[in-house]
C-alpha cells in the first residue's frame, strides 16, 4: 500500500522543501548554491559551525541553522548525504575567516562526502575539522563507539556547540568542547512502524503489527531486537536501561549517577503523537528521579523524524560546569529554539522544583529605566573627553553629538512608566536616532534599538538577556554600516563586549557588567593600536594609530555606567 504525500514531482521533494525553509526563516536564512542554507548575518572572524545531511528528517538538520545554533547546512536529498560540491557551497558560504566546524551524523555516505568537501574547501585555504556524532546505543558497543549511529542526540549536541562557536576563539576549541558534548550524548530508538520516501511512496521496511523495533535507526535500519508491542511504562524502562547500561560499560566516561545533571529528549519519529511522548515523559522521570539524576532541562516532540514513522527515541545529555553554560545560552531556529530561562533541575523527591534564574538575579524594569538615565548622564558629563577623542581622528563632533543625544533620551525617558524592560532601551534607540543625525545617531540608535527587540516582554535584564541583546547589536551594527571589528570603530570595543557577555551568561548581572565593561575598555585602548578603515578617520592611514576610536570611547563610557549603577 502507497503512502500519500502532498507533493508535486517526488524527484523535487528535497529541493522544493527547503525553498519552503528558507521562507519559514522570515529572511534570518538564505538558499546558497544548489541545496545549502546559511544564516545572513554570521559575524567577521567567527568560527563557524556547518551540520548538514539527507533531506525527509525536517526539522532536522537545516531546521537546526539560527540564533546562537548552527551558521549553515549542507543539505542532501531525502535519505541521502549531501554531495561534495553541496558540502563546498555551504562551507564557504559560513567560512568567516577563522575555520569551519563539520558536526554530522556517522553515516557513511556523510563521512565520504563532507570528507571530499573538506579536502576541497582546503585546497581553497579553508581550515575544516569534523566531529562526527554517534549517539546512537544500539548501533555498535561502547567498545566500537566510533561505528555508531547519529540520531536524535545531535539536537542537544548541536545547541551546545553553536552556543560555544559564538564566543570561541579557535577552529581547536570548538572542537574539543563538541567532542565533549558528543561522548556525554547518549540515545536509544523504537519504531512501531516504517516511514516511506516520496519518490517511491513504499515502506522502509517491514515489521509486524505486534512487534516493536527495539534500537531502529532514523531510516529505519535493524535494531537489536523485536520485542513483543507493550505498555509505554514498560517500553519506557527498558529504554532506559539501555542507556543506563551504556554509561557504565564505557570505560570513557562515568556511569550516571545520583546527582548527574542532564538534558532529557523525548522525540517522535514522525507519526507518534505528543500524547504518546508526554506518557512516556512521565514514566522516564519517575525512573530518573529514583536514581537521582537531575533533569536540569526537558526537549520533547517531533525534531529528528522519518517521514511518517511511528516511533520514539530518548537522548541523554550529561552536562558539567561547562557544557550547562552553554546550553543556558539562548537559541532560535526553525527547529528548536530555547528561552533564557530554566526552572531549576528536579530530580529525586526530595529536591523540591523551584523556579529559578541560572544566569542570577537581574534589574528590574524601574531599574534598568534608572540605569538608563545614568548611561545619558555619564555621556553627556564625558562630552570633552569624547569631544577630544573625536579631534584627533575625525571633525570633532561626536562628543557634541553624543551629548545631544543623551539629553534627548533623558527627555524621551523622564517622567514615563514602563512595563517590559525593553521598553526603556528602544526608547532611547528612537531619541538617539531622532536627535542626532548622522552616521553615530544611526549606530547607537541602533545598538539600543536592537537590544529592545530581543528583550521584548521580559521583565528582568539578567547576564543572559544582557548577552543575547549585544549579540543582536553587534549584527544589526555590521549590517546596517558594513564596519566590522577591527576598522577602527565602535564595534572594536563592543564587539568583545558582547562576546564576553557570551561567556558570563551563567553569572549574576552584577558580575557580569564587570566583566563586559572590562572587556568593553580593553577594546577600546586596543583600538588605538588600528589602522582606521572606515569613517573620515580612514584617510589619516598610518597616523591614525596611537589614538583611540570616538565611539569606542562612548561604548566603554556607557558600559562603565551600567556596571557602576547596578554594583551600587
């Protein structure tokens, strides 16, 4: 028996679909070449992070390119690799300088083709490494990891190297910490019944109405065993132990145990429903619980799937110090995305759940409207010194613009009530821009503006709101002037002010504000030792060194404030 698709030629199923992605990403992703997606804003020396593989998983892979993910995918046909010349599109479409991350499943056509597009990208003077992932249990021993399977596990493996790649400073470093994330990812799957490929419209395989799979890849290649269709409680626990097992008999890393913090995935192959899933969730973290292990954050639905495959998988994730930081940090994909905050890990009875904020407590929305008015303050009372700055470089005037500026915002700001804590910040975006004119009104307008956007309808600015706002700026700021760091302008001390916001995400605000203002001002005296490429400082060539940028200046002025005002 067919199975029906709503399809037009099942040959075009590949191509067609991700014409379809590319507009479900609203314009944060662009088609490249014959069958890759990129994200359109990666930033000038990032080490980028490429996943990639065969079509008719959706949302997986290419559904895993976005904010603080993967920068671009490589994408095959339904249930095929992508080939080498995909593979090469797609790596010099992120390259941005400072290498290229491979991070894919273990499938044997992925490993020649990405290999081949590797060896391309190289001749090209590309620097690329590859991780694979092998999450899979049941595809080979502990012993023998390295034959595995890569299935659902790359969900988690993925959002924690994209987080890391925003603020790595090498190809190596991303590498080691995706490593790390692979061999603490474990997963076991179930089907129930096969998915079929469009082009053929037949079953992937056979299996008997009264059995279960027990180990089904994502294509639906043989398990372990079939075992007799049982309830979800038992089906749960025997899945379980599967990966329990796993972890003791790998003389790699630790068996888990009371105390072990993890990522817990649920997933649907495709037709099991979330009703289905949600009763096994229940039944897996009553399991969990008993053992004592923590489950510090919870992914269920349909992410890796088959086609209309009915079936499930659980991937495990054990987090450390490191490896939390990272998934703490925000995301938005197609795919997946996460939210800044976590309610804190539950594991046995007597670890009551309780909501929390991992990144520490933050400023509230009166707050951060005060902490505003002393950024305007600070700039305004530093207008000589922006004025003097601004002298050696340029005309002069961006200590007077700034000044003009500031006093609008406090206008703009005083005697008003606010409710979000974006408010505030898009509040002065608007003044800045309204009042200043010229390129620095846009910049800085900017810089406010974008963090009001992604801080939309919160009611704290905590460290990770803090740090997912920069990253915003930062992007908004390389798109709308084309400067990027190392010009010479205001991005050479913002730039690592974000970046370093990155990786203090898990601190309180207070702490963090330290850190992003030393990083902030450490950017900014650094910057006296550039050449300026950009602005009217870029004609001074050569003499242009010794002094810092203006804006530079600004951007670490107005990070001292906020760092003053919320250690006060």
């Amino acid at each position: 028996m067919l199975n029906k698709k709503l399809v037009n030629d099942p040959l075009k199923v590949a191509d067609e679909l991700l014409d379809g992605l590319v507009d479900a990403y609203d314009g944060e992703c662009v088609k490249v070449g014959r069958r890759s997606i990129v994200r359109t804003s990666i930033p000038q020396g990032k080490v980028a992070l490429l996943v990639g593989g065969g079509s008719g998983h959706e949302p997986i892979y290419h559904g895993l390119v976005g904010r603080n993910l993967a920068d671009g995918a490589a994408c095959g046909d339904i249930f095929a690799a992508p080939t080498p010349d995909i593979v090469l599109e797609a790596t010099r479409a992120v390259n941005r300088g400072n290498g290229v991350l491979y991070l894919y499943g273990n499938y044997a056509g992925d490993v020649m083709n990405f290999d081949i597009g590797s060896e391309d990208a190289r001749d090209e003077g590309i620097d690329v490494r590859t991780v694979l992932i092998w999450d899979d249990v049941c595809s080979a021993a502990p012993t023998a990891k390295g034959k595995r399977r890569g299935v659902a596990g790359l969900v988690p493996i993925v959002k924690i190297a994209g987080a890391a790649s925003q603020s790595v400073k090498s190809l190596a470093e991303l590498e080691r910490i995706a490593r790390k994330a692979v061999l603490q990812t474990r997963s076991v799957g179930v089907s129930m019944s096969p998915g079929s490929i469009p082009a053929t419209g037949k079953p992937t395989f056979d299996i008997d109405p009264d059995k279960i799979g027990l180990g089904m890849g994502i294509h639906g290649e043989p398990g372990v065993a079939e075992i007799p269709m049982t309830t979800a409680d038992d089906l749960t626990g025997k899945m379980l132990e599967l990966l329990f097992k796993d972890f003791a008999d790998d003389g790699e890393v630790e068996e888990l145990r009371a105390g072990d913090e993890i990522v817990f995935f649920v997933n649907s192959l495709g037709a099991t429903t979330m009703m289905e899933c949600l009763i096994a969730l229940r039944k897996a973290r009553q399991v969990l619980g008993a053992r004592g292990i923590k489950v510090y954050d919870t992914i269920v639905g349909p992410l890796v799937t088959c086609q209309e495959m009915s079936g499930i998988s659980f991937s495990v994730t054990r987090l450390d110090a490191e490896l939390k930081g990272y998934w703490n940090l925000p995301c938005e994909s197609v795919c997946y995305s996460k939210m800044e905050t976590l309610g804190t890990a539950v594991g046995s009875e007597a670890a009551p759940a309780v909501a929390a904020v991992p990144s520490g407590p933050g400023l509230g929305v009166g707050q951060v409207h005060e902490m505003l008015r002393q950024v305007a303050a600070r700039i305004i009372a530093a207008e000589p010194v922006l004025t003097d700055a601004d002298r050696a470089l340029g005309d002069g005037d961006h200590g007077l613009g700034m000044q003009r500026g500031m006093e609008a915002v406090l206008e703009a700001l005083g005697g008003r009530t606010f409710t979000t804590v974006d408010e505030p910040f898009t509040e002065m975006g608007r003044a800045m821009m309204s009042s200043m004119g010229g390129a620095s009104g846009v910049v800085f307008g900017t810089l406010f503006r974008a963090a009001g956007r992604e801080l939309k309808g919160r009611p704290v600015l905590d460290a990770s709101g803090l740090a997912q706002s920069l990253q915003a700026a930062v992007e908004s700021i390389q798109q709308r002037g084309g400067a990027k760091p190392g010009d010479k302008t205001m991005l050479d001390a913002l730039d690592p002010a974000a970046r370093r916001a990155l990786e203090v995400v898990a601190l309180p605000l207070t702490e963090a504000l330290k850190e992003v203002s030393d990083a902030a001002t450490a950017g900014m005296e650094a910057s006296r030792n550039l050449i300026a490429t950009m602005g009217r400082a870029k004609t001074l060539g050569e003499r242009s060194i010794g002094h810092p940028d203006a804006g530079a200046v600004s951007i670490a002025i107005i990070f001292q404030a906020m760092r003053d005002y919320a250690n006060s």
